[in-house]
C-alpha cells in the first residue's frame, strides 16, 4: 500500500515541470515563497537549473545577476510562480517583464485553477480563463514597450517604466513611484554588454511567448501528512462568509443555522476552496467520497460533487474519504492555550512582515462599492532568533569581513562611482564597531521552519506535532545530544533524564553551533532548538502559563454555576485594569511577565461565554448570565477603559480612542489645578476682586455644565459600544444552541472518559472518535455523485438499495478545517486514530490557515471583525 505524502508530492510536482523552469529566471510571490520554504524546494529548484530565485513584489533590475547556473545569454526566459487570482498578480508580473526587456519566453504557474477563476466573483476573465490572461498580457507589455520607444534609450537603463494603464478590464493599477522598478548604475564593463544586448534586440516584446499553466501544490506542509494553506495566497485570503447576522469575521464559516448558500451568495473563499480541495485529490490520485460538517462545508461538498460527477468518470483512484468541517462548530480550542509546543512557537516567534495588502489596489467599481473581498492573515513563516545564540563571545560573527566583502565586490563591480559607497561603508564599519547594532545581526541571522529537515528520515516538524510541550522539549533535547555525539562534541552540563531545562538547551546548541561545518550540517535541529528556546523563555512562556491556568479556572467555574463563571470573568477584568493602571502610573506601559492585560482579560471573557453557552443551556439571546452579573461586567469594563484607554486597542473602540485620551488628559489637568488652587493666599485678594467674583462663578458654571455634557456624552458612547461587544458576546454563547450539528448534544464532552476537567477534547478529536467507530454523528452529511444517485434509483427500483458508505470504511481520510486549525488539534486528531486501533488507516489533516490564540482575538473583536 502506498503511503500518502503531501510534502513528496509537492517536491514531485516541481520536478514535473522541470523543462519549464530549467535555465529560466523564477520569481516567487510571497504565499509561494513560503510553500517553497517549507517543502525545501530551493535547492530542487536549482538543480532542475534554475538561474536565480528571486521575490516577484520585491524585484529588481539586478536579479539577473544573481545567477546561480552561470550562462552567458541574456535572460531571455522568466518564469513566474503565483499563488495569486491573475487579475491580483498581474501588476507585478508585468512589471517584471518591463525590468528583463530582453525577455522572449514568460511562463506563469497559478495555484487558482482556470474554472476558479470564471466562477470568481468580479473576475474579469471567463472560462478561457488562461488563454484570454496570455493575450491580455501580451497586449498591455506591448502598450508599455511602445511607451518606452518614445524616450531615447540610455545604456543601462530600462525605458520600460511603471506607466501603466489599464483600464477599466478590472486589472490593478500599478501607481508610478520611486520604489517600483530601481535602476542602480552597474559596471561600464557590464553596462556596455548589456546595453549592447538590448540595443541588438530590434524586436523587444514584439515576440514575447506567454504561458499560463495550473500549478495546484501551493501548500505549507508541516508534515507529510498536515499542511494549511499560504498565509498570502488567494485561498486563505478569501473571505469565508458575507457580512450579516450570523456571520462572526469574513475569516470563519457564518454559523450552521441549516440555510446554505446558494447562487451569488456563495463566499468566495468556498469556491477557491473547492477547487483547490479537487485538484489537490486529483493530484494525490484519490477519488473522494465526501461528507461534510457545517453549512459552508456543505456548500464545498456540493460544489466538489458536481465537479467530480463532470471529471473524473471512468478514472480510476485509490478511494478516499474527505471529511469537511466548519471551524465555527468550535472556536474554543483555537482560543484556548493547549499544550503543544508547536502553538507556543507560533505564538512567540515574531512573523515576516506581509507585503503589501493586495486589498488597497483593487479598482473595480463592483469592490468600491462592496468593500475589499480579502483579509490579511498572519505570515507563517516564523523568523527564528539565531543571533542570540550564534553572536555570542565564543562564536561571533566577524561582521567586518563581511563588510570587507562587500566593500571589495563595490570596488570591482562599479569602479568609478564607489568611492562615496565605500566611505559609507566605513562609516557603518564605524557605526557597528562604536555601538555595536544589534539589527544587523538580527537581519543576517533569521532562521525558518522547513518541514522536510529530519533526524534519521524523521521530519521533526511531524514528531513534535503529535507531542505535548514537554515531551516535546525533551525530544529536542535528544535530538541535540544524539548530533553532538555524531559531531563528537562534548559538551559539559548537567542532565537528567526525562527533564529538559532551557539552560541545558542553550549550552547543547551552542556547542553544536560552535563550528561552521557543524552549523550547517545540523541547521534543521539548530533552528528548531532556537525555536524552542525562544517559546520556553520566561517573557513569552509566563503569559501562556497564565493563560492556561486562567483557562482552567473559567473551565473548573463553568462546571459549577454562571454566577461562579460570571464572578471569575469580573475579576480577571477588574486585576488586569487595576495592574494597567498601576503601570501607567509608574511611567510602565509594558505588561510584565506572567500578567495578563486588560485586552487578555478580554480574550478570556470571550473564552468564558462560549463555555457559558455549552454548559448553560438554558441561555438565549439575552445572554448566559443574569441581567445583575452582567451588569456588573459591563460597568467593570466602562470604569477600566475610561480610567486607561490605552489599554484596550481592539475594533469596537475605534474612532473614540481620541476623545478618551482626550477627556483623560483633561481629567489630571483639571486634579492638578486643584491642588495648585489650594494653595491660593486669601490675604492677597483685594477690594476690586471681589466685584468679579459673581461673573466668573457664571462662567465657571456654564463651563461646568458644558463639561459634565460632554463626560455624559461620551460615557453614553462608551456604553453603547460596550453593549454592542456584549451582543456580539451573546452571539458567541449561542453558538450550540445555533449551530444545528451541535445542538442533540451528541459532540459534547460526554467522551472525556478521564474525568479530568482540565482535558476537555475539541469538536476535531470527539468527531473522529464517533467516526472512526462508526457511530452516527447529527448533522453529518454524505454527498453522493450523480452518478453514483442514479445507480442506487436504479438498484432500488429492484429492492437491492446501497447503504450509505462510511468514513470509516476508507483506508485514506482527509480532513479539511475551513477557517484554520491549530496544533493542539493535530495532536489531538492522531490521538483519536491511535485509540481507534485501525493502524490501516491513513489521515491527512489541512486547514485553510495555522491559527493562534492571538489569531482567534484578530478574528473576532480585531480589525478581521465584523463586530
């Protein structure tokens, strides 16, 4: 039986259009750069003999030179890979055509299928969808290359600038600025030949060949057999469900109240979902038998249905089971701070900055009128702090042999015109030497995740997503002993076994960092033990302890009564207000460790009512608490805001922020004017004062009142906006009584056998457990092809009715998340297949995205919101 692996598929993929790529010059958009970084692709990439890899937002005129398969040809062939609609990247491919004008052949690999991108809407194309791109494009780089024949041509220089028009087609407008395409001076050696080259080529883009080919495997797997979407590609950036009354953020499914989507109200995220869902099966050679949790995963089977009653009769697959789930039947789990030390990693590890938001050059006037159909989501690719352990006295890095290089390939690169970039260099030689920079450091020494890093041919990406945060630090720690052993290091500090502490990790991967041959042959546990570090340490570990055991107390109060819970939800507002207080009046804004701020508090309410609403069932629309608790809640959080603005910037304060700091400055303002007024002589007031003193108590009275006006005023406001975030509260709480799957009950937590309180399961783990043994889940739906309907009419007609297949019945299940999953679910859907005893079976988990708790907050009260 052959073994399904996501990552080895992708790899292959890229070997199948080797021909394409070999001797070309690729340029990746940010969501495929991140696929490929996960996959491990670059070094593939230059094997299949690519020139030079480069970033297609962040190109530049010199990407060429960067030519890693040495070739004296102009270059002539661009390939571009996008996980992008066309219409999104095409800005930026034809800026790159306009930066290699010698360039004869371009070819563009897209993630989004032909049919996704007629069946888009506001597409401007339609179901010729890549041959009318090709020609479209050709159109508009020949209208830019009659524009530079206009200017006379300098050597060097290309005449192809950013002048781009194009019309009313529904294209991105690429506006003119000084960042766009740079230009910088080359070497007269290099600037003549290649001055020469252009000026050679009499028919620049008027025999340009473009190609648009589907190239479905843009994933970020974590494993071979977990993976989610890129951050920035199309898919994940897709809205999930139109604005309305029950609907959450446009990054979650809308509630499962039983009314699908049908026609035009369709999200767009579901049709690039489903295609991506099809051709990914395709891809894998599996034939899906599809069942579907959830409204929007409902409409995703029924889409991937009909794709699949149209395509794929009469070709032979390898069955599967596809098993879609809506991520709104639980948004506890992802709220919560389980223990995975993957999440904790995820959580701590600063994000590569995303480009620029596609959203703001959208010009159609359909998207004008409707607001951007795309959300930002957080960038998975983590930047790993080496240069904490690498800069250390013992192995520093010797960053003036480095700047000795650069200063070297100045010199031979543009003799003439260095002597300025030299001086500059030396004066940052200076810099560095007199304050000793730490960003440059930072920038040179980031390390990344890649899945396809493993010890013995184990990913460890796979092993430690199936491992808690202990026992995943301690598989770190043998990892790190196993390759200082193999490395013949020796390394003296104490250990015990079965622990691992961060001083002992630290002291390990130093030592195996210590030499450069080292250092690279052990790169992929190096990064993941700086990683770890990076979670483990005091800053970032202490919040997520706090977290977790406030977590556990909201757990423990649900369990008793909703005035407990109601209590325990007050006083984690009421400690974190009175301790940001504090803080802004010791001149510290910082949170310190271990404290949870005013905006965790509210994380933690948010926790606090959905578990209200699933164990109170008898909550309504009025909300899980009596009026009198939360009452008291609401006016927790009024005096907190109103006492410390700053300490609460979410979406539903937006536009009020002003008039709060406002209105607080003018409070002390006024406390210090009365205590200087105190201290006023009586003895130094005179006889023609007194005659005043009736006007100015006038005055002081209109003021007085005009004031007191202005503080009701905005304390109504305030209150309005809280009582809107209590609604929106409310509608959390109702999610079992609203979502039809979960309302008989039969997902609760009746399969926590343990009887711990503080190992509750997620909707993923009890849903495969009733799966996988075969017991009727509600709600579950089973969508069955044309086809395959028409034979069972048939059979039925002569008594031999088919019953209906279950999940359980395939050796490969696929389980896609729409909305996102996160780590602790990972784990927790391998524990259920290992306690189902069917080691026969093989289980792939997706999601559209990797969630963190912070990524739940975005979602539902940040600017990803549609409270």
């Amino acid at each position: 039986m052959a073994l399904v692996d996501v990552t080895k598929s992708c790899l292959d993929s890229i070997s199948q259009i080797s021909e394409h790529i070999e001797g070309s010059v690729l340029y990746l958009d940010a969501g495929s750069t991140e696929s490929f970084q996960y996959i491990g692709a670059f070094p593939l990439l230059l094997n299949h003999g690519v020139r030079a890899i480069c970033s297609l937002e962040n190109m530049s005129s010199l990407d060429a030179v960067g030519d890693w398969n040495a070739n004296s040809d102009p270059d002539r062939k661009v390939v571009v890979v996008t996980s992008r609609l066309l219409s999104d990247a095409h800005r930026y491919i034809l800026r790159c055509l306009s930066t290699h004008p010698a360039v004869h052949s371009c070819t563009i690999f897209t993630s989004i299928s032909e049919i996704a991108h007629s069946a888009y809407p506001d597409s401007p194309l339609g179901p010729d969808a890549f041959h009318e791109y090709e020609s479209l494009l050709v159109q508009d780089y020949e209208e830019l290359v009659k524009k530079g024949e206009k200017k006379p041509l300098q050597p060097g220089v290309s005449n192809f600038k950013d002048n781009i028009d194009l019309g009313d087609e529904g294209w991105s407008q690429l506006a003119p600025s000084e960042e766009d395409i740079s230009h910088p001076q080359a070497s007269s050696t290099a600037r003549d030949s290649y001055g020469e080259n252009l000026i050679a080529d009499t028919e620049v883009g008027k025999n340009l060949v473009v190609s648009v080919r589907h190239f479905p495997m843009i994933m970020c797997p974590f494993s071979p057999r977990v993976f989610v979407l890129p951050s920035e590609g199309s898919v994940a950036e897709a809205y999930l469900s139109a604005k309305h009354e029950d609907a959450l953020s446009p990054g979650l499914p809308s509630l499962s109240t039983g009314l699908l989507s049908d026609g035009d109200d369709i999200p767009p995220g579901a049709t690039l979902t489903a295609n991506f869902l099809y051709h990914f099966a395709a891809k894998m050679d599996l034939k899906m038998e599809i069942f579907s949790l959830g409204d929007l995963s409902k409409t995703v089977g029924k889409m991937l249905t009909d794709m699949s009653s149209l395509y794929d009769v009469g070709r032979r697959k390898r069955s599967a089971g596809l098993l879609l789930v809506d991520r709104t039947l639980d948004l506890l789990t992802p709220c919560c701070h389980g223990d995975s030390l993957v999440d904790r990693v995820f959580s701590s590890l600063p994000r590569r900055e995303n480009t620029a938001s596609y959203t703001q050059i959208k010009t159609s006037q359909s998207q004008l009128k409707q607001g951007p159909s795309n959300l930002e989501r957080a960038s998975l690719d983590v930047q790993i702090p080496l240069a904490k352990i690498l800069s250390e006295e013992d192995c520093k890095i010797d960053n003036f042999r480095l700047l000795e290089s650069i200063e070297a390939f100045l010199c031979g690169w543009d003799s003439a015109n260095s002597a300025s970039q030299i001086l500059d260099l030396s004066n940052l030689k200076n810099k560095i030497h007199n304050e000793k920079l730490p960003q440059l450091e930072n920038e040179l020494l980031r390390g990344s995740l890649v899945s396809t890093e493993s010890f013995r041919g184990t990913p460890f990406l796979e092993t430690l997503l199936d491992r808690k945060t202990k026992d995943g630090t301690i598989l770190v720690k043998k990892w790190l002993q196993e390759a200082l052993r193999r490395e013949n290091i020796s390394v003296n500090v104490k250990s015990r076994p079965g622990f691992a502490t961060k001083s002992e990790l630290q002291a390990m991967t130093k030592a195996l960092a210590k030499s450069q041959s080292s250092l690279l042959k052990n790169k992929g546990i190096i990064q993941l033990a700086v990683a770890a570090l990076a979670a483990l340490d005091e800053s970032h570990s202490s919040r997520w302890e706090a977290f977790s055991n406030a977590e556990k107390i909201l757990g423990v109060s649900a369990e008793d009564t909703s005035q407990s819970l109601a209590v325990q939800i007050g006083d984690f507002i009421n400690k974190s207000a009175l301790l940001g207080l504090h803080g802004q009046k010791n001149g510290k804004f910082g949170v310190s460790q271990g404290v949870l701020s005013f905006q965790d508090a509210l994380h933690l309410m948010i926790s606090g009512y959905i578990l209200a609403g699933e164990n109170f069932p008898t909550a309504g629309n009025d909300g899980p608490f009596s009026w009198q608790e939360e009452q008291l809640l609401k006016d927790s959080i009024v005096e907190a805001i109103l006492e410390n603005p700053s300490i609460a910037k979410l979406k539903f304060l937006h536009g009020l922020m002003e008039e709060l700091e406002t209105n607080l400055s003018r409070i002390k303002s006024e406390e210090s004017k009365g205590a200087s007024s105190d201290q006023i002589d009586i003895d130094d007031l005179d006889d023609d004062q007194w005659g005043k003193w009736g006007d100015e108590d006038v005055d002081d009275t209109n003021n007085s009142k005009e004031k007191v006006y202005n503080d009701m005023q905005l304390k109504l406001e305030l209150r309005d906006r809280v009582d809107n975030l209590f609604k929106f509260l409310h509608k959390l709480s109702s999610l079992k009584s609203r979502n039809i799957p979960l309302k008989d009950g039969a997902l609760d937590s009746e399969n926590n056998y343990s009887g711990d309180p503080y190992a509750s399961r997620g909707l993923l783990y009890k849903l495969l457990t009733r799966v996988l043994s075969k017991n009727d889940v509600p709600g579950l739906e089973y969508h069955s092809s044309t086809v395959g309907q028409l034979f069972k009419s048939g059979f039925r007609r002569f008594g031999l009715g088919q019953a209906k297949p279950s999940l359980a019945d395939q050796n490969v299940i696929l389980v896609f998340v729409i909305g996102g999953i996160n780590g602790v679910e990972v784990r927790e859907a391998q524990e259920a297949l290992s306690e189902s005893g069917r080691p026969d079976i093989e289980m792939i988990l997706g999601g559209t995205t990797l969630l963190t708790p912070d990524d739940m907050l975005d979602l539902l009260l940040g600017k990803s919101s549609y409270f």
